[in-house]
C-alpha cells in the first residue's frame, strides 16, 4: 500500500511542481489525504451496506478529524526533501507514464463513484 501511496503523490507532486511552483507539497498531501479518506469512507459505507454493521466510532465529528489527521501524517511523511528525491527516482524511470498516470486517476474517481453509488443504494431502498 505504501508503493501505491507514493506513486499517487508522486503523480500529484509532479503535476503540481509544474503548474505551482509555491506549494506543491501541500497540494499533494492535501489531495493524497483525500483519497485515503474516500477509500475509508468507502470500505465503512461498504460494510454498511452490505454486513448491515453500523460503526458508532465513525460519528460526523470524527469523519471531519480523519482528512486532517490523515493530511499531518502524509505531510510530516513527505516534506522532507530526501523522501521526495527518492520517491522521484523510483518512479521517473518508468515506461508508460501516461497509463500509469491514467490509472492513478481512475483509482482517484472510482473511489469517489464507490461513496455516491453506495449512498444512493442505500438511501433508495
């Protein structure tokens, strides 16, 4: 899981690095922090859905705190320069870019599909 995190910040920290030179680390952390969260709120909504199990932990307060944990984790990870560098030439010899980039956008918008398609079965029957 921590090579398929790396790569999408890394695919974020390079598109951002071009357009905004200021803060493409934020940007990147902010966004990454997102997905993972849209993937929990998926996998809760899933068992919700599916197993009937109704998680009381996850109330609406907690739900706003999970983005912003998960954004000072990703940050503290990855501002550091010799992470990025790293994480840079691990992923900037590959073959395909434009794929690879293509799919790290289909996982971005599947798992927000996953939360409306989830929330509309079970709010519509």
């Amino acid at each position: 899981m921590k090579n398929l995190f790396d790569y999408i910040f890394y695919k974020i920290y390079s598109f951002y690095e071009k357009k905004e030179r200021d803060m493409p680390i934020y940007i990147s952390s902010l966004l990454l922090a997102l997905v993972i969260f849209l993937y929990i709120l998926g996998f809760v909504n899933s068992l919700d859905y599916f197993f009937n199990l109704e998680f009381t932990l996850f109330r609406k307060d907690m739900l706003l705190a999970i983005p912003f944990i998960n954004f000072i984790i990703i940050y503290v990870r990855y501002r550091q320069k010799s992470i990025i560098r790293r994480i840079q030439k691990k992923f900037s010899s590959e073959t395909n870019k434009r794929i690879k980039g293509f799919m790290v956008l289909a996982l971005i918008l599947f798992s927000i599909f996953l939360n409306v398609f989830l929330g509309y079965l079970k709010h519509s029957y």
